[in-house]
C-alpha cells in the first residue's frame, strides 16, 4: 500500500517512489490498519460471495484522498482471487470506452474505477444496464439509421472509489450494493500504521517519534508514509538513523511541516488571508492570486484540512479567518476578529 489506507501513487511519482508505496500497501483486510466498520462490512460482503461462489455485490468507496480507497479495491480483488482491471474516471470519456473495457473483462474479474463521479454521462448510462443485467448495447451507425447491439459481458464486480459523493448522480449511486465511508484516522492508528511502514522499510522507528510524525499528519495514512520516508532520509544523512522524537521534529521543521501539519501552502493562504485581508471575508479567487497558485489549487487541496482544523471558515462573503489561525501564526487576536460560532450553520 502507499500507506494502510492510501490511494494510488501520484503519477509524477518517481518509479523507485512508486514502488516503495506499492510496497506499503496492506495485501489483505487483516493487514488493514484502521477503518474498522468498513473493514467489518467489507468481511461480510466478501465471506458471503465465497460460500456463494458469486461475485459480490458492486461496492462503492467514498473519503477524501490518502485513506485506503484503492488499498481496499485491490484486497477485495485478493480476497475473491480474482483479477483485476484499473481505470479512471476522466479516462472513460466516450460510451466506447466503457464498452471496449467491459467486453474484455472475464468471468468474476474486479474493475476498479476510480473518481468515478468524473466519469462520462453517455459512458454513465451505459454503465447502469451493465451493472444491473450484465449486458452493454453498443450502437452502430448515427441518426435514425443506428443499431443498437446488445452485448453480453462477464459477470463482475464494479468497485468505485470517489473524493466526491457529493458529485455521484443518484441513479448511479443507487446501483452499488455496497457503500463504505473512509473517515480521516485517530493519531492512535496513525502510529500503527506507521510502525507497520517502519518495519517493511527497515526504519528504526521510537514510538516518540511515532507520535511525532502521527501528530502531524492530518489523519491521513499517504501523508503519514510519505513524511516517514522523509524522516528517514534526515536521519540517515545528519543523525545516526533512529527516528526519535527530536530527529522527527528536526526533520520536519526542513520539510516546512509544522506542528499542526501545515505545509508551505497552507501557512501561504492564513498569513495571506490575516496579514493582507485582516482576516476577511475574502474570495477564493483573490486569495489564489495572492499566493500565487490556482483558485482551484487553493479550494481543493489546502481549503480542506484549514476548514477541518479549525483555522478557516468559508462563508456566503468568502473566506475568513478564525481565532485559532490568528493564534496558530503567533498573532495577537483582534477584537473583531470571527467566532467559529458564526459560521456552524453555513
């Protein structure tokens, strides 16, 4: 797994990156860390098709990213011993793209689609008579002339995996027989995770340092790992290896990781939004050029966990920073500044 619970490497990855992740990744549900009412779950779907000899019901995994959405895809295809076929969402742009997969799945096979809800609506359609009855229509010709041509196709298991749930159409939904949440991680299991990476990587890992790095990795195994390996690298080259609590806090003071788990970018958008805006309310748009990045950059990758901790608030006029962000920068809190009180009902 590229962590207990993390999604696909990122395909700007280096290969040798690439492979260390692969290398993380949990081969079955005992093997999981955390997550355990949809491992539960999951058990019971999988434990039923054996003693029927069918394939599962579809299944379909929601969470945000890093949690363990295609770790699972690949142990329910390991628990079936059954192969498995991966694809992605905007991949999948034409009806003929769906079908040209579908047809050449054999019987019982996995297909793994991940951020499904970027999937094509024509392919969509298609994709719900395949669901249901096993079968694609492909059309031949255009206009009052075309044909269609049922197609019958293996049965097999669609397991879906999504960062927006929000975004799935109800009819597509509605087809999964299974539907599993991934929720952000306890910092307990976070160092679970971490000394099970610990000891695959042969990194002599202190429990102190554990909680270190655990503490400051947003609940999400992928960034646990991946700050791991980074750890490891400051120690190899200016300690003597062992990572403790002082050569994880040193490491990640280089890497710009600090306590809370905020990166370069984050920090960027709350000194940005209270040192130029005076905390807010200021619009997405004009805080990106602030900080010199994308609007959607902004929204979907430091928004999220800044709203999760605490420190921004997203309101009707715009963003807006709270007293924790003040306070987290080492300013004092001014008299005007937002109550998160303000903002629970938005």
């Amino acid at each position: 797994m590229s962590e207990p619970g993390a999604d696909i490497a990122s395909p700007f990855a280096e290969p040798e990156e690439r492979d260390v992740e692969a290398s993380l990744r949990p081969r079955a549900l005992t093997e999981f860390v955390g997550q355990p009412r949809v491992r539960e779950q999951l058990s019971l779907l999988l434990e039923s098709a054996r003693r029927r000899d069918r394939p599962p019901d579809h299944v379909l995994l929601s969470g945000p990213p890093g949690l363990g959405k295609t770790s699972l895809a690949m142990i329910i295809a390991t628990e079936l011993g059954a192969p498995m076929r991966v694809t992605s969402g905007p991949a999948i742009e034409r009806a003929g793209d769906l079908a040209a997969v579908l047809s050449g799945l054999t019987e019982g096979e996995v297909l793994f689609i991940d951020e499904i809800h970027r999937i094509a609506r024509p392919a969509e359609e298609l994709l719900y008579v395949a669901m249901e009855d096993f079968r694609v229509d492909v059309i031949l010709g255009k206009g009052p002339g075309a044909t269609a041509i049922p197609l019958d196709v293996e049965p097999f298991t669609l397991v879906g995996a999504t960062t927006r749930s929000g975004l799935l159409t109800g009819p597509l939904r509605d087809r999964f027989g299974f539907v599993g949440h991934m929720d952000f991680y306890e910092p307990a299991d976070l160092e679970r995770v971490l000394h099970r990476s610990a000891g695959i990587l042969g990194v002599p890992l202190r429990p102190d340092g554990a909680v270190e790095i655990a503490g400051r990795s947003r609940g999400t195994p992928r960034i646990a790992n991946r700050l791991l390996r980074r750890v490891r690298d400051f120690a190899e080259v200016r300690a003597d290896g062992v990572v403790d609590r002082a050569v994880a806090v040193a490491a990640l003071r280089v890497y710009d990781v600090d306590d809370l788990g905020l990166d370069r970018l984050d920090r960027a958008v709350l000194t940005a939004l209270v040192s130029r805006f005076g905390g807010g309310p200021v619009g997405v748009s004009t805080l990106a050029v602030a900080v010199g990045e994308e609007a959607e950059t902004v929204e979907e990758v430091a928004e999220p966990f800044l709203v999760r901790a605490g420190l921004l608030a997203r309101t009707p006029r715009g963003r807006v920073a709270t007293p924790a962000a003040w306070r987290h920068l080492g300013r004092a809190v001014p008299a005007v500044a937002h109550p998160p009180a303000l903002f629970d009902d938005l």
